[in-house]
C-alpha cells in the first residue's frame, strides 16, 4: 500500500509517500479501506518530536473508510461496512488495521469526511467541558484556539448547553463563522490582550471554565479563571514544555485538570457520546468544519497548512482511488 511515513522526527518534509507492506488485520480489529484521515493535533506533535518506533512509520490518529476485513474475535462488525476509527498511529495510509472497539458505524448520510475528523475533536471538547470540567447552564467558558478541530467543537457544545462562551482566535475574520456555531465573543489575541478582556467581558469576575489545548497558553488561562475556577489543559498544540507558576491557583482554590484521550476513547461512556456526536453530526445540529482536503501524496504540504494557524476547523487528507 501507499503511506505518508518517516524515519525520524522533524518538519513536514521528513514525511514521504512510499510503499510500505499492507498491514495485518488483527484478530479482534478489522482492515479498512481509508477513504479520509483527518489531521489531529497530536499527529503534528508526534511527526515533529517524536521519535518513530522504527523507519518507515506511518503517523495518524484518525481515519474513516470501508471494512475489507475482520478478524476470527469481531461479531459486531461487517466487510462493506463503513467506519471511522482512532489509534495512535496508522492513518496516513491507503490500508488501516484497528481493533474493533476503536471504530465507530458512520450514520447513512454523514460525509465520510466529516465521520473522520469527529471522534477526537468532539470526543476531546465533551470530555474536557462535561466529564472533567462539569461545565453548567449559565455558566461562562474561554476556548482557546477556537478555530481549530476541538475549540469548534467546544464552541458548539459549550453553547448547547446553555453556557456563554468566548474564544480566542488569531484574526477577527473568522469570527463571523464561530458566531454563527454558537460563540458570544471572539477574542482576537494578535490584537488584544486576552486576560484583560476575559475580565472587561466578565465585569471582573473572571471564567467559570477554560478549555485550553495550547500549553503555551496555560499562564493566560489561569488568570483569566475567576477563584475557584477550572481549567482543563489538554494537548499542547504549541510545543511549549508545559512550565507555568501555579502559586497564584493555590491562592485562588482553581482547579488544573489534565486530559488525554488516547486512553478515553474506548471507555463506554465515551464511546457512546461519541455515537450519539455522529449522529447530530448527521442531522445538522452539529457541525463538523474541514478547512481544506489534501491528497494522501500531498501529506508534507498538509501538514505544512494545518500547522500554519490559520485553517477554520480541520484538514483532511484522501488516498487516491483504486
């Protein structure tokens, strides 16, 4: 099969599109067929300093396709059928193998597209703002990064549930398209600063919540926290080294909530929040934003543009047909 894979970490230009051996549909997984793989956070993160495992290694968290395989141990999974899935490597390829509890049925009607970048990205915003932030009608929640894949799906969650939301965002000319998702104020920080304008958009008091997958962003977060606050940190979508004074949340009673989802996804609450996401995915009320489409020989410019900051939601890359 064809892949976008590395030997060593670095920029976008260590990937390459080479052959690589088809892999092996486990026992208890199934072999897809990949029809989309969007680009997360975490595969940027790993290409750029994480050692591979070995050469040839094939990054990716997320990719949705066709079943053409399943094991002896897989009852509630059929060739033909189509899923999307997550595992901490793998995507960027023509052919996935994943275990079966990794996968999600995508509803008739939700583009394949779509089906590929929901699981982590609005996996990722409900566990931070709901099982780990117990974010509450009325209450007021700061998304940092609102423009990327899991700050457009907490947008729209936070809003749902009845909290006002602000976010930040580099340019305020993608503000008009979170509005229209849900947010109330758009924060530009290029321009402004976003402690003192949490606080003039709050009269003082500060937020309820904070859901931050930048890292580099967490000083700024826990100031903008009123006391006794939350703040969830999870990913570090700015390559920082997570160092920051907690003196000041001491003093406060705030609260630091760490998350990581390689090892939530398949808990069964999550799973089924996940399910039920495809399926207001399908119909509309929930939206799933893919900036830009590239093809799988294309990976190294993909990845180039998604870490560009300035993409609205997520890229995609696409196997070319056979």
């Amino acid at each position: 099969m064809k892949a976008a894979i590395y030997d060593h970490p670095g920029p976008p230009d260590v990937l390459r599109y080479a052959d690589v051996p088809d892999p092996v549909c486990p026992n208890d997984g199934v072999l897809i067929r990949v029809e989309a793989a969007a680009i997360e956070g975490g595969d940027l993160i790993n290409r750029a300093s994480t050692p591979p495992p070995h050469p040839a290694f094939v990054v990716g968290y997320a990719a949705a396709g066709e079943i053409i395989a399943i094991g002896e141990d897989v009852k509630n999974r059929k060739v033909g059928q189509k899923v999307t899935s997550f595992d901490l490597a793998g995507s960027h390829a023509e052919l996935r193998a994943v275990v079966a509890s990794r996968t999600w049925p995508v509803p008739e009607g939700l583009d394949v597209a779509a089906a590929a970048a929901l699981p982590i990205a609005f996996g990722t915003a409900h566990h931070c703002l709901f099982a780990r932030g117990g974010l509450k009608r009325g209450e007021t929640v700061l998304v940092q990064a609102g423009a990327g894949g899991v700050g457009l799906a907490a947008i729209q969650l936070a809003h749902l549930a009845g909290a006002t939301v602000l976010a930040t965002v580099s340019g305020l000319e993608r503000a008009e398209r979170l509005v229209e998702l849900g947010l109330d104020h758009a924060i530009d920080h290029r321009s402004a600063d976003v402690v003192d304008t949490v606080m003039r958009l709050t009269q003082g008091r500060g937020v309820d919540l904070v859901l931050d997958p930048v890292g580099a962003t967490l000083q700024g977060s826990l100031a903008a926290l009123r006391p006794e606050g939350r703040l969830i940190f999870v990913g570090n979508a700015g390559g920082s080294q997570l160092s920051i004074d907690l003196w000041s949340a001491l003093q406060a009673n705030q609260s630091l909530f760490g998350v990581f989802m390689g090892t939530q996804l398949e808990k069964p609450d999550v799973y089924l929040t996940v399910s039920r996401m495809l399926e207001l995915a399908t119909t509309g009320d929930l939206k799933v934003i893919v900036d830009r489409t590239f093809p799988l020989a294309a990976a190294p410019e993909a990845h180039t543009y998604a870490e560009g900051n300035s993409i609205l939601g997520r890229v995609v890359i696409v196997p070319a047909r056979r």
